[in-house]
C-alpha cells in the first residue's frame, strides 16, 4: 500500500498564491526546508500544485509523459499565445507540431544563424560607451529580440520591421513586476476596457501584432519563400505525413510562441551569466585564456564548442531558473510518483530550483562553479534548465548557441565592470523570473 502526500501547505491559499506570484524562489526553498523534496502548494484559482525537488520521482514523470496532460495545464498562457500554440496541446496534435517546428531550430539550420548572431551582438555592443552605465538585461533583450526577428521572423528591416520590434517590446514590457504581472494569475484583472485597463491596453497591443504578423504570411505566402532560411518561411513549406502545411492562425500562434520562449528566457541568462562572470575574476580570466587560445577570427560553431564557455553556460542555468518549475503536468489517471500515490488529475510541477541547489548533488549549491561541469556528469533529472520527456525546450539549442556566442563575442572585444558589488536578487517578470534592476555594468 503507497503512502498519500501528507506535506500539504496549511496556510491560506491566498496567502500561499501571494507568496507565488512575489518570490517563488524563496516560497518553495522555505517549504522545502519544512516539508522535504515533494509538497503540495495549494493557489487561490489556480488550485493545487504538487512540486517535486527530487530527481527520481521527476524522472518517473518524465518517462511517463503520455500520461500526463501538459497542454491543458498551460492554461496559463492562453492569453498570451491563443489557443493554436504548442504549448497547449497535447497528444497527437503536440506531437505533430513539434515535428514541423523542430528543423529550423537544430542540426545544421543552427550553423546557418550563428553568424548572425554574433554580428547582431557586435552591432548592440558598438553603442555602448566609455564610463556610461547600462543595463545588461536590456541590451541582452535587444540582442535576443534582433536574433528572433532575423532568424525566426525573417525581418530585418522594412516598415513592418520598425512597426513590430517597438510594438513587441512594449507588449512584453507590460508585465515586468510582480505587480504588473497579477494580471497574468488574477483573472478578474483580465478586464478588457480598452486603454482603461492595463489588460486592454495588452490585448490592444496583441490584436495589432496579430495584424502585423498575419500581413508577414501573407507577403511571404505571395512572394514563394524562394531562397529563405529563416525559421516562418520554413514553418510554413513544412508538411505534415499527411502533406498538411501549417494554418494561418497556428503559425502567428506559434511566432508568438517562440517569441515568448524564447527571448527573455535567454536575454535574461545571459544577464545572469554577465554577473557572474564579473563577480568571479578567477572565472573570467579562465574564459580570456580559453578565447584567446583560439586565435584571430575563430569559426562561431568553434567558439560554441569550448569546454570551459559550455560550462559557464550549464552553471549559470543552474543556478538561475527563468521560471519558476517546469510546465505543470495533469495526471490523466491515478499514478504513483516517488513513491506516493495520487490520484487521477493531480498537477505536478517539477521544480528546477529545488533540483538544482540539492547539496548531494551540487556541493556547495549557492557559489557559481563552472567546474563541477566538467568534473561529472549529469543525469536528465539531474539537470533540467531546459525540462525535459516530450516538452523539452524546442530552442535549447540555439539558446545555448546564442548564449555562448553573445559572450564570446562581448568577452573577446570589451573590457566591462559590475557597477556595483551588491548581490543581485531573483524577480518575477511576467511568467518569468530575472535578476532584480536587470543588472547594471560600464565599458571601461
Ligand atoms: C536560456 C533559454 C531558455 C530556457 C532556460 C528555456 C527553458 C524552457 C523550459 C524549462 C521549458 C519547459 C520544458 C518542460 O516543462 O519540460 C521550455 C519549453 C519551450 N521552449 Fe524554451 N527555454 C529557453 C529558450 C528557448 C528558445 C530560444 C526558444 C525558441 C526559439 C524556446 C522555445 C520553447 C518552446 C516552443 C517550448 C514549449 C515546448 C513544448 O511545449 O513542447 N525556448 N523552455
């Protein structure tokens, strides 16, 4: 006979989702402290959730993927992407849409965009200037939205091009607190009365987009998308086994998707990764002699394959999750997990916090340590930045491609300083989780 999860969180689940939505870091390190590596946290109007610190039972969800429902625990980001993305879907349909949107984000596709990405972070990195402050977090977001402008969208320039990059911005940047991203957990925020209230003034801004990207297809469907590479002309040559290419509406659900995916997400790493590696002189030094080893010019895919830049990259993702658990999963029946018996529909959340600062896994969990990646190995449940089973992050690739080629290119061409040696603490932005004040640096 299995044991029922007895680690309930008893206080309001108000409280609790109050907790949620302002630090879920410390939220879940508190719980783990008292309750051990799986708990149940129960969120006013989202219900409740079961998270999981312990790599054995995460592995167990992992390998049982088909039974679990993760499009429909999504639910979440509905209002963000609509209802024709990914992210929602489950079964068949999920599978089949993963099909036609993974080509353009691996193998040699990848070859084909890192040099762009690296002329994209030089182009950035020439305004900054001698002794003026700026912050990293923003230019990141610069050089990641440029990267999935040019790269995913295809667009470089043009009207349409000077239309979308502002409106984009402007519409993620509506959620960049704690505050302002309630909305995103409060549905009775979810008021739309035009531009006098903030989430009209957001669906305002999604339905111009929408337009925007829907005129996109319409020129490129018009055009043949004869000769281009980019990541929407091959989405929609792309046919499934029965030669059914991609709806209008999947693909602007899916931009906005990757959009979402993909651009904090990075941005906000390497934000991270600028920190750490300006904290730690024993680090960046090793990085120099790493780059310098390489000579004039390197070839971006050599730069992408050093051992040491890899492993400033894996440490840096360890140690700043950009969400607060991987994707919540639905038990579709009664399942057993780590040894605990749950009942059919039970939400479970992995938790990559909590795996990834476990002492017996991570000696020492609170000091950034690039080494410990190249000294061991670690298992899929060991080590989960990008998820993992059926959902693993689709741009993993090229994250970590950007990643170490921003720093790569920044490092090798520019001296810069921490403004200030204060630590720098985790925030909610939106669904998303980022260095509080987005981390300001000068140029020396
Ligand atoms: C450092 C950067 C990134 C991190 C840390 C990250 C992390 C994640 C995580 C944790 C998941 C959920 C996996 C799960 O629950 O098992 C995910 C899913 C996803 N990511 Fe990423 N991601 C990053 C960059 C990107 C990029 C650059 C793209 C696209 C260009 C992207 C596209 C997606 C998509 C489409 C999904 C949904 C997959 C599905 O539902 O099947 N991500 N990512």
């Amino acid at each position: 006979m299995l044991n029922q999860l007895p680690n309930c969180i008893n206080s309001s689940s108000w409280w609790q989702l109050i907790k949620w939505i302002s630090d879920p870091i410390e939220f879940q390190k508190k719980c783990n402290q008292k309750y051990g590596d799986i708990f149940s946290i129960q969120l006013s109007g989202l219900g409740s959730y079961v998270i999981i610190g312990n790599p054995k039972a995460i592995q167990e969800i992992f390998t049982q993927d088909s039974k679990f429902d993760i499009g429909r625990a999504n639910k979440l980001a509905r209002v963000l992407i609509g209802s024709n993305s990914l992210m929602l879907m489950d079964g068949y349909r999920h599978q089949r849409e993963r099909k036609l949107l993974m080509p353009p984000f691996h193998g040699e596709k990848l070859q084909a965009y890192a040099e762009k990405i690296c002329l994209i972070t030089k182009q950035i990195a020439s305004q900054w200037q001698i002794g003026e402050p700026f912050v990293v977090q923003s230019t990141m977001q610069k050089v990641s939205l440029e990267v999935i402008l040019q790269i995913v969208f295809g667009l470089s320039e043009g009207e349409r091009y000077q239309q979308i990059k502002p409106l984009l911005t402007s519409w993620l940047n509506m959620t960049d607190s704690p505050l302002r991203s309630s909305m995103l957990f409060l549905p009775f925020l979810q008021q739309d009365f035009g531009k006098w209230t903030p989430w009209g003034r957001m669906k305002s801004k999604q339905r111009s987009l929408n337009q925007l990207l829907q005129a996109e297809i319409e020129e490129k469907r018009a055009m043949n998308n004869q000769g281009k590479f980019d990541v929407l002309s091959l989405m929609m040559t792309a046919r499934d086994e029965n030669g059914q290419a991609m709806t209008d509406d999947e693909l602007k659900d899916e931009l906005l998707t990757i959009l979402l995916a993909g651009h904090e997400t990075t941005a906000t790493t390497l934000a991270w990764a600028f920190y750490e590696i300006h904290q730690n002189s024993d680090v960046l030094k090793q990085l120099h002699e790493e780059l310098n080893n390489l000579g004039e010019n390197p070839q971006p895919m050599t730069i992408a394959q050093l051992p040491y830049l890899t492993a400033v990259c894996q440490e840096t993702l360890r140690m700043y999750p950009v969400l607060s658990g991987l994707f919540p999963r639905i038990s579709k029946s009664a399942i057993n997990i780590g040894g605990y018996e749950f009942d059919a529909n039970t939400t479970f959340m992995p938790s990559m916090y909590l795996v990834h600062y476990r002492e017996d896994l991570y000696s020492n969990p609170e000091k950034f340590n690039p080494k410990r990646f190249l000294e061991r190995q670690y298992s899929p449940s060991e080590y989960i930045p990008f998820g993992g089973g059926s959902r693993r992050c689709l741009g993993y690739a090229l994250a970590l491609l950007e990643m170490k080629l921003v720093l790569a290119t920044v490092l090798s061409n520019y001296q810069l300083s921490l403004v200030s040696n204060k630590p720098i603490r985790m925030q909610r932005r939106g669904l998303a989780l980022a260095p509080k004040g987005g981390v300001k640096m000068v140029l020396n």
